[in-house]
C-alpha cells in the first residue's frame, strides 16, 4: 500500500508543488492557477507577468527553475520552450 504525505499537509509557498502543469503562452489569457514557480525544459526568454501585477522579461538556460509567483507567461516575446508551471492547486 502506498502511503501520501500530501493527504494532511497544508500547502505551503516554500513548496512543495502539489502540481506541475504544461504552459501556452499567451498574450491575454492567465495561467488557470497561479504558479509559485516555473520549470523550462528548453532555454531562452520568458516574458511573465509576476504575482504583483509586473511584467518581466528573464533570460533561463535549459532545464532551469524560476522559483517566482507567476500569473501568466507572454506569448509575445517568448522564446524558451518546454514551460510548465508548479502549482499548489
């Protein structure tokens, strides 16, 4: 039988994710749930809007983690690939 550490734990900023969801970027619709952070297969340029309503404009190399509160990833701009989101929805 397999036990799950997630059932009573409370969901917490400091992780960890209870999910990790592929991205599409886009100019106009959010992320369904607020990341506390991005996973990207594939470097480049990732243009965000973080959690305190600011758009960003990062540079990652492959496989990095961007460990910031994200409410949605631009298309415009956007090069990096491979984006999934960490959630705790």
């Amino acid at each position: 039988m397999t036990t799950n550490p997630f059932v009573n734990r409370v969901s917490s900023l400091s992780g960890p994710a209870r999910d990790i969801a592929p991205v599409t970027p886009s100019d106009t619709a959010d992320l369904p749930d607020v990341a506390i952070g991005l996973y990207v297969e594939s470097g480049g340029t990732i243009v965000l809007t973080t959690v305190r309503g600011e758009i960003r404009t990062v540079q990652v190399l492959d496989f990095s983690i961007l460990p910031v509160g994200v409410s949605r990833v631009h298309a415009t701009g956007t090069t990096a690939s491979g984006i999934h989101a960490m959630v705790l929805a």
